[in-house]
C-alpha cells in the first residue's frame, strides 16, 4: 500500500445543530493533486479547515502523512481564500510571504537573512519577484493569489491546502498556478486544492473528492468524476452537469 | 505667556512638568497600541473599554475607601478587561454581532459607572469628591508618583509589544493562517486587547473615560495616511499622541480653566485632519493634485491627437488650425488653450499666427507613437 497524505475517518462538523460535514471519509495517496469540488455550502473550506485543526471536529479522526496534523505542522502549508485578509494592510509582499517561515521559527526570533532569501526565492518561482518591495493594496487580484501561494511556498511543505486559488485571476495567472501545481507533484509533494470549475477538473487533477455534507465520491479523476456522482453531488442542475460531462471527455 | 516662559515652565515648573510627562507617556503608549486596535477593524473597542472603566474606578474606591490612583486604576483595568472578556462571550454564544455586543457593553457598564457614581458622591464623607473628575479627566491632580506608575506600566506594555512583534502582525494581518502554523491566536488576542486596556486606563486620569478613545483611534489614523509600514506606523502613532498630549498640556496651561484632556483630544485632531489632507500618497490634497496632474496630461494628449487628426486631412502638415476648432473638438473646450501652450512647451506645437495651431514634426512623430500605444 502506498504512503497517505491525508487520513480522513468519519470526521462530523457541526455548527450549533446543523451538521457541515457528516461522516466524511477520504484517504488521499502521497503526490497527488486533488480537488474537492462541491456546491456552496457543501463544506469544502470547512474539510480543509478541520484538517488543519482551525475547527474542531464533533466526531472523527484525521492523519497527515500518518500522524496527528499538530505534531507534522512544519510539513503542511496553507493558502487561505485572498478575500480572507485586508488587504491594505500596512506591509510589502516580501514581508507577508516571509510569514510563511514564522511557525518554522519559533517565537522571539526575528526573521533575517535566510528568510528574506526563502521568501525571494519563493517570489520568483510564482514569477513576481520584481514586486518584491510593492505596497500589497497596490496589487492585483492575480498578483495577491501568487502572494499568498509564495508565503505557502516558503514553508517547504510536503503537503499543500489551497482554498480556491483560481478564485477571480486572469488566465495567464491560472496558468502559473497549474504549472506551480505541477511542479510541486513531480517533486513529490501533495496538493489538496479546493475548486469550482469542473470544466478543468480533469485537466488540472489527477485525484478528486465530490462532496456535499456528506462525502459523495472520493479517488482518481477517471474513476469517480462520472456524470452520476456529479448529479449526486450538485442535485438535479442538469444542463450544468452535461457541460461539465463533456469536459470529462477530453472536450474544452 | 511668551514661549520661552512656557518651555522654561516646562523644564522648571513641577506641576506643568508633572502633567506633560504624564501627558507625553498617555499619548505615546495609547497612540502605538492604539495602532493596532485601529488594524483589526477595533476601533471602537476602545471606546467600549474605556466606558466600562467607569464602574470599576467608582467600586474600586466604593470597597477601599482610598483614593489612591494605583487602587483606581487597578479598578478601571479589571472592569475594562471584564467588559472585553463580556464582550467576546456575547459574540460568541448568542447570535448578537459585534458591533451590537460593543453597544450594548458601552451603555450597560457606563450607566452602571454612573449611578455607581451619584451614589458615592451622596455619602456623608468628603473623601468622595474629584471621582466625578474621571469622566473628563484633570490632569492638574496628577502627582509625581502617577506619573511614574503610569511610566511602568506602560514601558511594560510596550516590553511586550516588542517582545511579541512577530507574532502580534501575523495575527492582525491573518489570524487563520496564524492558527494553522501553530500560533495560539487566541492566547494572542486576549494579550493583545490586555495591553489595549492598559493603554486606555493609563490614561483616564488625565483625558477621562469619555474622551479616552479618541486618544487610541485618532493617532493611529493620522499615522496610517503617512506610510505603508506596520512599524512605521506604529512608531509615528506614538509620536502623534505624544506631540498632541505634550503641546495640549501646554496650551491647556496659558489659560485660566482650559481642561487638559480636551485640548489634548483637540490637539490630536488637528494633526488627524492635517494628516487626512496634506499626507503624501493619501491625503486629500495629494490626491486632488495627483488627478489634476494627470487630466493636465491626459488634456494635452487628447488635444495632440486633434491636431494630429486635423494634420491628416490637409496636403500640407504645417498648415495651421484654430483655436475654435480644437474647442469644438474637445470634451472639455476650456482646457484646450492650457493644453497647447503645455504642447508648445514640450515643442510638439507652434503658433503659426494668434490663435492659430500646427503640429511641429516632433508633434507629430510623438502623436503617431500615442496613436500605435493606444491600438495595442
């Protein structure tokens, strides 16, 4: 059996009565790229968060890479949805993606030389690192996402969450994070990612969990994202669902 | 008063030196701290804070019967951080939002402070009297020995500030992405809007519980229109206040009966409202110079591509048009002459005879270059 990324077993969320996941089970294999897609509501941020312990859960078991997620924390990364922070906030975009190397070092210490390299480095492979010294209300949508995935990237993970990073960017950027995405699966790593185009399910993922409250389907792409879970999934939006089918078939 | 007599006065005077020291520390601790209040969207926390402060004096002197500063303080400290701690259970269990929760703390521990404080002042004692002077503050009853209290405590407070740096701007700037690489947000929090507190009781005293929140906003707001930088901001958040309490000290003392705390809060008003129109990047004025500047450009762009288009339409390009023309061809008629001669200036255009306008070559080289800009 190969190594799991993620472990996830009868995990329950509720918030006051109303359950937001319910009995979910997901197992994801070492160096995939995964989406979980569903329809608002479906508890999408919620798994992810839960995973990364910001929720407690009612019921339920998760393990990162085989162990609880607080004792392999300096193996995860994360990237919150962009609309999650103010983006006035009074820093440069070196500054916030040095962040990123904040849990690494501890308390009392400053950030130096290493991390300000680290958080270079990390600019440049999202492709802005001439904005380096930028103001960050002054940025783009495109360019707040590339931000905030070079903070994820500079806390050398094994294992990556993404809430909606393709959320309202220009093509050329979605572009840069698919082939980010790559690049971090051939390097071995895993990449949880949530998304909301189905389209490009099949293009830009090779594993993918349907959810909605409860888990509908869970694996690789060719097996599960069949235009029944689909439906299972969404409910009876079909028109919707025969497009997003015949993305499945290759057509864009 | 002359100003040498008042800065003299302040080096020599014992009162005036007293209350401008206590005035200064006031001002630098609740303008830093105040910074990040104003950060993460709290700025009326501080507002609720220090209403609720009130409660907590008048009991603290209800149970010991002292008049004692320290004993106060300590009163308004407990009552503050009871009001915050009230104010996040509220949130968090009931369906109340925040801003409600705030509200509803501010009116409820403030009545409570003021019937609290029409009941001490009916007992038969004397020793009751000046209670009622924390609503407005009076910085004339600040001794020496406040003035050191006040120093310790806040040289504490901004101790940690700068131990916890790091960690307080990650939590402002993105609390979630804090709790996933471990941080104790939550823990965080609670310290932070501690050291909010103190910031707020230090100076009570002096400007009063009514007033005490302007002394936290009001800083940090000035401070926001002149940089982009947390620790910039910060610094000069603490320098605002400090500036305001020291020279609101002052002018309070030229005059017969000016209340210390109010010129303070006036005194930090003017540095807002001149931060709000004359900071660069921000400021109104800024701004309003910036867009002026660029429909200038934008005019003498637009009027360039006129003539250009005119050029076109004749054999020859040094063949002259009017003024008249340009300004039926303008969206906005009465900027075209300012336009030409900022032309002229650049030598894209000349006056061929009054009135009378062509393109020079120049011109008409750099129109056609505005022209394959503009199609790109």
């Amino acid at each position: 059996m190969t190594e799991k990324a993620i472990e996830v077993t009868d995990l329950t969320i509720a918030y006051k009565d109303k359950p937001v996941l319910w009995d979910v089970d997901m197992s994801v294999p070492v160096g995939t790229l995964m989406a979980i897609v569903g329809p608002n509501g479906a508890g999408k941020t919620t798994l992810i968060k839960s995973i990364l312990g910001l929720i407690k859960p009612a019921a339920g078991q998760v393990l990162v890479l085989g162990k609880p997620y607080t004792q392999q924390r300096h193996l995860v990364g994360y990237v919150p949805q962009r609309g999650s922070v103010d983006w006035d906030f009074p820093t440069s975009v070196l500054d916030v993606v040095m962040m990123g190397r904040y849990g690494a070092l501890g308390w009392l210490k400053r950030p130096g030389g290493a991390e300000r390299a680290a958080a270079l480095d990390a600019l440049d492979k999202v492709g802005i690192r001439h904005l380096a010294d930028r103001q960050i209300s002054q940025l783009s949508g495109g360019q707040q996402q590339r931000v905030f995935l070079a903070r994820a990237l500079v806390q050398g993970a094994q294992l990556y969450f993404m809430d909606e990073p393709f959320q309202g960017v220009d093509a050329t950027t979605e572009r840069a994070i698919v082939t980010l995405l790559q690049e971090l699966r051939s390097a071995g790593k895993t990449v949880v990612v949530v998304h909301h185009d189905l389209q490009t399910v099949p293009e830009y993922f090779d594993w993918v969990t349907m959810l909605n409250v409860r888990r509908i389907a869970s694996g690789p792409v060719n097996e599960v994202f069949t235009e029944e879970n689909l439906r299972q999934t969404y409910g009876g939006k079909v028109a919707f669902l025969s497009a997003a089918g015949n993305g499945k078939n290759g057509k864009q | 008063m002359d100003i040498s007599q008042l800065l003299s006065d302040l080096f020599f005077d014992y009162t005036l030196r007293t209350v401008a020291l206590g005035a200064l520390i006031l001002g630098m601790v609740s303008g830093m701290l105040g910074a990040f209040a104003v950060l993460r969207k709290q700025s009326l926390l501080g507002d609720a804070i220090s209403h609720a402060a009130l409660p907590g004096i008048v009991l603290a002197f209800l149970l010991t019967r002292q008049r004692e500063p320290v004993v106060l303080i300590l009163g308004a400290l407990i009552a503050g951080w009871l009001a915050t701690l009230f104010m996040i259970a509220v949130t968090r269990t009931t369906r109340i939002k925040n801003d409600t929760a705030l509200g509803l703390v501010l009116s409820v521990f403030f009545g409570m402070g003021l019937m609290l404080l029409t009941f001490a002042q009916r007992l038969p004692d004397a020793t009751q009297a000046g209670l009622d002077k924390f609503l407005f503050g009076q910085a004339a009853t600040l001794l020496q020995s406040d003035v050191i209290t006040m120093g310790i405590i806040g040289a504490l407070a901004l101790g940690l500030l700068v131990v916890f740096w790091k960690e307080f701007k990650l939590i402002t700037f993105d609390p979630e992405f804090a709790a996933s690489l471990g941080f104790p947000v939550r823990g965080l929090d609670v310290l932070l809007t501690t050291l909010l507190v103190i910031a707020i009781v230090i100076g009570l005293q002096t400007v009063g519980v009514v007033l005490m929140s302007a002394m936290i906003v009001a800083p940090a707001a000035a401070a926001r229109q002149w940089t982009d930088r947390l620790s910039l901001m910060i610094l000069l958040g603490g320098l605002f206040g400090a500036v305001a309490g020291v020279s609101g000290t002052l002018i309070s003392s030229t005059a017969e009966r000016l209340p210390t705390g109010p010129v303070i809060v006036l005194c930090i008003s003017v540095i807002v409202l001149f931060s709000m129109l004359f900071a660069t990047n921000r400021g109104l004025v800024w701004n309003w110079l910036r867009s002026k500047q660029n429909r200038r450009k934008l005019r003498a762009r637009a009027v360039l591509a006129d003539l250009n288009t005119l050029a076109m339409q004749h054999p020859h390009e040094a063949h002259g048009h009017s003024v008249a023309v340009l300004r039926t061809m303008s969206a906005n008629p009465d900027g075209v002459s300012y336009a030409l001669k900022q032309l002229r200036e650049r030598g894209h255009a000349y006056e061929v005879s009054t009135d009378v306008w062509a393109l020079t070559d120049e011109g008409l080289a750099q129109a056609s270059r505005n022209q394959k800009e503009e199609t790109e």
